[in-house]
C-alpha cells in the first residue's frame, strides 16, 4: 500500500497505550493515607480512571463514580495526589501489547499520528518520558490543553487542526472516547480491556467500526497498518 496522504490516527492514552492502574491507585492511596482515609483497590481505580484527575480524585475520595467531595478536601487531595502520583516514578506503567508496534507502523507508512487524553499535561510528559514514547506524536492534546476535555469534541478537533488535516481515526478504550470521537465526526476503533465504565457495542448511535482486543489487530501481516486504515472518510459516523 503507498503511503496514506493528510490521515490522522488520534490514539488516547491510559488503558489503551499504556497500563497505568498501578502508579495511579498508589498515588491514591497515598493521597488517602496523608488524610487519614480509607485506602481503595486496584479494580476500583481501573472504574474510575478515564475523566480527568479532578474525577478521579473525587472518586477516590467518596469512594463513589459520581461522589463529589467537600471543595476544600477536593483541593487538598488534587494537591497531594498529583504529587504522589509523580513521586512514584510510574514503575509500574507498562506498554500494552501492540501499542509500540503500531505507532511505528503508522509513522513509518505515512500516517499523522496525535494523542488526545484526559490526563494532564504535566503528568502525561512524565509518563510518556518513562514509557519512551516521547517522540511518537506530532500532537499531544491533554486535558488541560482546552478548557474543556473528552467526551467534547473540542480536544479531537484540535489535533486535527494543528495537523492542518480534516479526515482521520480515534483510537481508545472507553465509552468517553467513543462519545468524543462521534461528535467529532471521525470513525472510532474500540480496544477492549481498558478502564472506565466498560464500552457497550451498540450503546452509541454511532457505533465503532472495531472492536479489537489488542493493537496488535490493527497490523497487517507484513507489519504494516491493515488497509481499512487509509479509508477513513468511507467509514465516518
């Protein structure tokens, strides 16, 4: 296949490039422990990853999806966790299977490739620094970047105007991307597995048009991108 011209593949971040519960639910507890909370599990921090650090940390806090802790409180855990969360020196953030592969791919077979995450700027530099994953993009939109964050379209539609490009794919793990990526117009391929509330094939009016189980689905078997790639305006919502 020649080289794909002026096709953006927008992936996001945590659950579906990386596995970063680990770092995260120990940032939490050692939020909770400087404030004399309970501490919270593994799966519970996978469920609740996916919003944003403010989200997660009210999560965290009230033990619940949709809690909304005391604003005061609310400061001092964001303060103390984004501290923690830096402190543990992501040790325990891995690569996901496929993940390395297709970036590679998709840079070298022409792609424009960008990353839009919910997480902010500071913490996901860091990350990508210790996955060594820091040159991969030639955009990064976090959740910091624009007022407002996925499930918007706002941060898709950034990237792909500082890409100069209008035709693309999402790529990401959760129901928030899928809503983000229909109201940006572009067609959405789902990775099962990842954090969050689980992904509903069917749930959206838009559904995606794949459902893979690994990035590794998304490489043909000369090792370049599979073909349904170039074609993404033939598959948009």
């Amino acid at each position: 296949m020649s080289n794909p011209p002026d096709i953006a593949v927008l992936f996001d971040l945590d659950g579906t490039l990386i596995d970063s519960s680990g770092d995260l639910a120990s940032a939490a507890n050692r939020m909770l422990d400087h404030l004399s909370l309970p501490s919270v599990t593994l799966p519970q921090v996978e469920d609740w990853i996916g919003h944003g650090v403010v989200q997660l940390v009210n999560r965290c806090l009230t033990r619940s999806f949709e809690g909304t802790a005391d604003p005061d409180l609310l400061d001092r855990g964001l303060a103390l966790f984004r501290r923690e969360y830096l402190q543990t020196g992501l040790v325990l953030t891995t690569v996901l299977p496929g993940a390395r592969e297709l970036l590679e791919s998709l840079r070298a077979s022409g792609y424009r490739v960008g990353l839009v995450t919910n997480k902010d700027h500071v913490p996901t530099a860091a990350v990508l620094e210790a996955v060594n994953m820091a040159d991969c993009f030639e955009v990064v939109v976090a959740g910091d970047t624009l007022p407002v964050r996925k499930p918007s379209p706002e941060p898709l539609n950034h990237a792909l105007e500082v890409l100069g490009l209008s035709s693309g794919w999402m790529i990401g793990d959760s129901e928030t991307d899928a809503r983000s990526s229909l109201s940006a117009g572009l067609p959405f391929i789902a990775v099962r597995g990842g954090y969050g509330r689980p992904f509903r094939e069917g749930s959206l009016s838009g559904p995606p048009v794949l459902v893979v189980d690994s990035l590794l689905e998304l490489l043909g078997p000369s090792g370049g991108p599979v073909e349904m790639l170039a074609r993404p305006d033939s598959l948009s919502p």
